[in-house]
C-alpha cells in the first residue's frame, strides 16, 4: 500500500505534529510505503537527527500556486497512490481529491478535518462555504476528528466512514517533574488573535493581588503585538518583574524543563483545532486551565479532572479562574497524585504508537470490511496497545 500525505507547506515542525507523525509511524511500525509530499520549505534539522529515515518528498513550487502545484502532482502519482490523505475542509481538499478521483478512481481518499469549533459550525450550515464542506466529506473515503464532541456529531451525519483519531504526543522520555513552583505557563505564537494573548495578559493583571504566581509566555511574538505589551506595562509598571517574554525555546528538553517547574498551563484561545502544547504541559504534570475554544479540551482534561475549562474570550471568568487555583495552598502529595494519574491517562489515550496502529487497522480491513475496526478510540480507554 503506498499512502501518500499531501501538505504542500509542511515545514520542520510539522514532522513533529501530525502531518509528520503518521507518515511517519506507518513507514516505521508498519511497512506503509508511506511519504509525506509538500514545497522545500526551509530547512530540516530534524532528518539529521530524531527522522533520519523519515519519508520526504518535495516537489517544486511553480508561479502557478498550490493548487496548481498539487493537482499537477496528482494528475501524474495518483494511479500509484493507494491511499491519499488530505487535511482541512478548504478549497485545497476540493480539488485535490476531484483531480485524484479521476486519475485513480479506484483510490482511497483519507481525510483529517483538524476542526476548530467555527470551523465545526459551518459543516452543517446552509450556506455556499457550508456546502463545499459537506462535498469534501462525502467525497473522502475514510474521515478522521480529532475530539469525540465532534466525532458523534459528524458520524450521525456521515456515517461510519467517520472515525475518532486524536493527536498524540511526542516526547520520548518526560522529565520528572520535582516540585512546582509557583509559575502561570503558555506557549505558543504569542499575539495572534486566536490566541488571546491580550485577553490572558488582561486577565492575570485582575487577578495579580489575590496571589504571588508570575507568568511565563514562551514563544515568538507577532510584530504587530510589541505594541500592545507596551501599552500594558505603561498601564501595569508593577507587574513587569511578575510577567516575561523568554522568546522560543526550540531546545526540547529546555521547554520540557519549563513545564516541569510551571503549576498551571493556561491555552485561553479563542480558536483551537486541538492543542498538542496541552499534551505535552499534561505530561509533564502541569494542571491546565484551558478555554472551551480549544476543540479537545473536554477530552483532554478527562472531563475536567485534571484541569478547569473556561469560556473563550471571557476576561473575567479566566480571571475569576486564576484568582480560585492560585490562591489555593496545594496539597503537594494530592497534587503529585495528580500529576501521576494525568500523565499516566495522557499516556494511554494520546500515544502516536496505539492511535497509528488503530489508523492502520482501518486501512488495511480484513474481508473487505472497510471500517469494520474504525469505531472511536476512547480517550480514556484507547483500543490495542503500544506497537
């Protein structure tokens, strides 16, 4: 079976993400002759080091655009392909799964949506963008999402071409955490509107007298947002010693150690397709406080156990949120409990290893029973074991 991903703007740190991974995993655990096809975006460091076998294949980009670019390919690999993978519910995926149908029309189409919740909201929409969506769903052969809210949601529509297929994570050894201190962690593009970068600065500034946390935001800043940091530390001099920039941190077991000191990670998006920084925060111990705009945060917290949701773009209930947990005296034996059960629970329900072994039993069924083994894959008590 040769199972190609096409991600034309696929960069080194998507290797890491899921456009890498599953590839990746198929070629690796389970002989897949698969690759992942997209431009020569800049360098990538980590063939040289963690994905040295890892199965790239770039194409040349042309005046034409993507989309040219992509079906061009298509037009002359498609009879080789068995299985196509595409993401996202986009004009990309519109067309490349036409050209690929009827250059192999007895090719399979595998589609992962990577939903965010507007982006959930359309699908059943009656309107011209909302139609484009459902013709790129019925079109796929195989559709994976990424939360169960979602996944029952898209199923009742579709029908069992849908499966539940979350991100995982990886970090192949997990500091240990030792103990926390008393540190507010995000990372991430800081400033994009998606982000809420404001509204988290905004928030810890209300909440600032009720406790002694400080807060941490690793990652690049958006130009467009100095300005706007500015304008905060002019209107909260004293907090500059409390709130710090340390700018990306690209040396993993750096950011690992990050983690690893911070009590709480906070993602307050306003948009979130899933959030694969929370699996790593959940791994190593962090207790999350994330917004409902993050589409897999009730799966990820375990239903809340191990972190506390808040509404998108709601200032005060984030800042009512932190004043209730920083202010709360932890209990450091209950709290290691914790730490241990939710990386334990992150382990099992996010481990590329169990979640691309269940992929793989989709794509090759056994007595043309195409999705005999696609039924959801629990958060909590994920199908198989580790390859």
């Amino acid at each position: 079976m040769k199972f190609v991903t096409l991600f034309l703007k696929a960069e080194n740190i998507h290797l890491m993400k899921d456009i890498g991974m599953i590839p990746w995993l198929l070629f690796r655990n389970h002989q897949v002759k698969a690759e992942l096809v997209c431009y020569r975006n800049g360098d990538y460091p980590s063939l040289q080091t963690d994905y040295r076998d890892f199965p790239l294949h770039f194409i040349k980009k042309t005046i034409f655009g993507r989309y040219y670019d992509g079906m061009h390919y298509l037009k002359y690999e498609a009879e080789s392909i068995d299985v196509l993978n595409l993401y996202h519910l986009n004009a990309a995926s519109f067309l490349y799964e036409r050209v690929y149908q009827k250059y192999n029309p007895l090719g399979r189409i595998y589609l992962k949506l990577d939903l965010n919740n507007k982006g959930f909201a359309d699908c059943f929409r009656f309107t011209l963008k909302g139609m484009v969506k459902r013709a790129i769903l019925k079109k796929a052969d195989i559709v994976s999402v990424e939360n169960t809210d979602m996944y029952e949601a898209l199923k009742k529509r579709f029908g069992e071409k849908v499966i539940f297929l979350p991100n995982g994570y990886c970090i192949p050894d997990t500091p240990e955490t030792g103990k926390k201190e008393n540190i507010l962690l995000t990372v991430g593009n800081l400033g994009t509107p998606e982000k809420a970068t404001d509204l988290l600065l905004n928030a810890f500034a209300k909440s600032a007298d009720h406790h002694d946390y400080t807060l941490r935001l690793i990652g690049p800043v958006m130009p467009a947002f100095e300005q706007e940091i500015d304008a905060f530390f002019q209107k909260y001099p004293h907090l500059k010693d409390r709130i710090t920039f340390p700018g990306p941190i690209a040396d993993r077991k750096e950011l690992l150690s990050e983690y690893a000191k911070a009590r709480y990670f906070l993602l307050p998006s306003r948009s979130e397709s899933f959030g694969f920084v929370l699996l790593e925060a959940a791994l190593c111990g962090c207790y999350l406080i994330v917004s409902d705009g993050c589409s897999a945060a009730r799966d990820i917290t375990n239903n809340e156990r191990f972190g506390t949701i808040v509404p998108a773009d709601d200032e005060k209930a984030l800042s009512d949120a932190l004043i209730r947990l920083c202010r709360e005296k932890p209990d450091e034996e209950a709290s290691l409990q914790r730490e241990n059960e939710e990386a334990a629970y992150i382990r099992q329900a996010y481990d590329w290893n169990t979640i691309i072994k269940h992929l793989y039993q989709v794509l090759t069924p056994r007595q043309e029973e195409l999705l005999q083994s696609s039924g959801p894959v629990s958060p909590t008590e994920p199908s198989g074991s580790a390859s």
